[in-house]
C-alpha cells in the first residue's frame, strides 16, 4: 500500500558536530506511517526517537546536527529538500509536533492567546480565510478539549501563569486546533496526572479515527502504547530493531532488546522488582561496529560484532533486525 504511505522515512543519517567528535545517532532510519494510522515509537531515553521526528519538521539546531543521508518523504514530497516557504506549508497545515518540554515550546514574552490564535490562523488551508472571531473560537475549544478551566481567561494569560501541567496541555491545544494531516506527540502525558493524560489520548484517538489524522507517539510507557497504536516500531541506539501490529508485538516480542523492555515493565500482580537490560545505551561518539545492541545482548553471535542486521520479515507485518531471525530465514 504505497499510496496511502503520509510520511515514509528512508535511510536516514543524523549526526552531531561537538567538540569531541561526531556523534553518529541515527544510523539508517527506516519508519513508514499511513493515513488515519496510530504508530508508537518506543525505546531507552537517548536512543534518538525525539531526534528522528524534529528531523522530521527540519527543527534540529543545524550546527551541531547535520543530515548526511537519507529522505523524508511527506506525501510523496522530500522535507530535506523544501525551500523555506514550502516548509512553513508543510508545518502550518500538514503536521504539528506536541513537545516534551512545554516550558521550551512556549514563547515567554506573548500571551497564551497569541500564540494559540497563531497556531489556528496557519493552520487553516490556503483557501479557508478564517475571521478573527472564528479563530479565536477554535482556540477556546481547543483549550477546552484538553480540558482546561476558565480558556477565555487563559487566553489573557502568559505561560509563567501556568503551571507545567497547564502548559503542557496548551502545547497539546496548539496541535490539535488546526485540521492537520499528521500529529507527533512526544511523550503527551508529561506533567500530566493520569486522568487528564487518559482525556489526552482519547482525543488523539478520536482525531485519528474521525477526521483521520495520523498520531505518532512517543513514549516510554509501554501500555499506553498498547492501549492506542496500530502498529509499534522499536527503537535502540539510532537504529529501528523491530516493527508490528501492537497486538503481535506483545504477544510476540522477537528482538532480545524488545524482549528486555517488555521484561522492565512491572507487574501489577507483584513479584518482586522487575528485570533490567544490562548495561547502557553505547557512547554515539564511538558506537560498536555490526548491531548495536551486541555489548548488552545475551544471544550475540560473531556475526553480531562485525555486521549490522537489517530487517527480516517474519510474518506479513511483523518485521526484526536481528541474525537470530535471518538465519533461520536462510536455513528455510
């Protein structure tokens, strides 16, 4: 299904220019998205999942980043290759990005109402000229749908009004106020209690099954992932291990990083601390040769030392990045 693919990474390199060295994070990305389609991106903190998707809307600091290869393909369209106008069309109406930090996404010297009704003013499709009082209307329902109190108020107030929690669902407000193809929410549920996070998702499931938008979510917590993604890609040291539908992947993790992170999770049933994947993510500046993940895997082979996997399927959609599954391929 070629044709339905919204954004399709490929192959793509990042790296950071800093006093030390290079830092390679992104080593050959690969992650596809369909329309209408809800895709977690889960991994280890620093493994360059917020990375690959402010590569994505072209935000990374460029120096120190560099892109060195690969192409990010919205709608057929490669990003890298937009002029600058193109790219404010593109982040105005095509997709918005939900921010872990709220305090670094808002803009201390304006009001929250100005920077809302902005984000609703160009987000509006070239030919839907909005009023001023429609746009100031979609920014108090916008306020609303995520659950905030008094938004005609809120408006009139500057973010060090706010608290984290308060901001962090402004930032949520700013994306989903305009009628976006593609939505990226990087950890939503931060600062947030449990209730209103659940509230969160429940509109980012909405979005995407009634006006199909697409939602990328990115998150440690492994049952919210569950609960709202189609499909799962995992992520480690700048490298994507395995993608599946969310039922197959936790039914039936393959890639012994994946089969660690589910191992992490605790358990409500008790039983004692719950394991942990030995070691660390590797140092970027002088990362290990072949799969990255052999310093800290149980069942690296030699192959593992010398050659980096590349993706094995081994169902229909169920794909893995490991030789334990490549050769089982070639034995066939």
């Amino acid at each position: 299904m070629e044709n339905d693919r919204l954004l399709d990474i490929r192959d793509l390199h990042v790296v950071f220019d800093v006093f030390g060295g290079t830092l390679k994070v992104l080593d050959g990305v690969d992650f596809t998205v369909r329309s209408g389609e809800k895709v977690g991106l889960v991994g280890e903190t620093g493994c360059g999942k917020t990375t690959t998707m402010k590569a994505v809307l072209r935000v990374l600091p460029m120096p120190p980043a560099r892109v060195t290869g690969g192409e990010i393909l919205f709608k057929g369209r490669d990003i890298l290759q937009m002029t600058s106008r193109e790219l404010g069309q593109v982040r105005g109406e095509g997709m918005a990005m939900i921010f872990q930090d709220p305090t670094a996404a808002l803009n201390p010297v304006f009001t929250i109402g100005k920077q809302l009704e902005a984000a609703v003013k160009y987000s509006a499709s070239g030919d839907k000229r909005l009023s001023g009082k429609e746009i100031r209307q979609r920014a108090v329902e916008a306020l609303k749908e995520v659950a905030l109190p008094d938004p005609e108020r809120l408006l009139k107030n500057y973010p060090f009004q706010l608290s984290g929690g308060m901001r962090q669902r402004v930032c949520i407000a700013m994306a989903v106020a305009g009628d976006r193809e593609l939505i990226i929410a990087d950890e939503p549920g931060t600062s947030l209690d449990v209730s209103i996070q659940d509230q969160i998702l429940r509109l980012l499931r909405r979005l995407a099954e009634e006006i199909n938008t697409s939602v990328i979510l990115i998150t440690h917590t492994l049952g919210v992932v569950r609960e709202i993604a189609d499909r799962v890609y995992v992520m480690y040291a700048g490298n994507m291990v395995e993608m599946a539908p969310t039922k197959e992947l936790f039914s039936r993790p393959l890639h012994p990083y994946t089969v660690g992170l589910m191992a992490a999770v605790p358990k409500l049933t008790g039983g004692g601390i719950a394991d942990g994947i030995p070691g660390r993510i590797p140092d970027y500046l002088n990362p290990p040769v072949g799969c990255r993940f052999h310093p800290r895997c149980e069942r690296a082979m030699p192959v593992c030392r010398t050659d980096k996997p590349r993706f094995v399927k081994v169902s229909e959609d169920h794909e893995v990045a490991c030789f334990l599954y490549s050769q089982e391929e070639e034995g066939t």
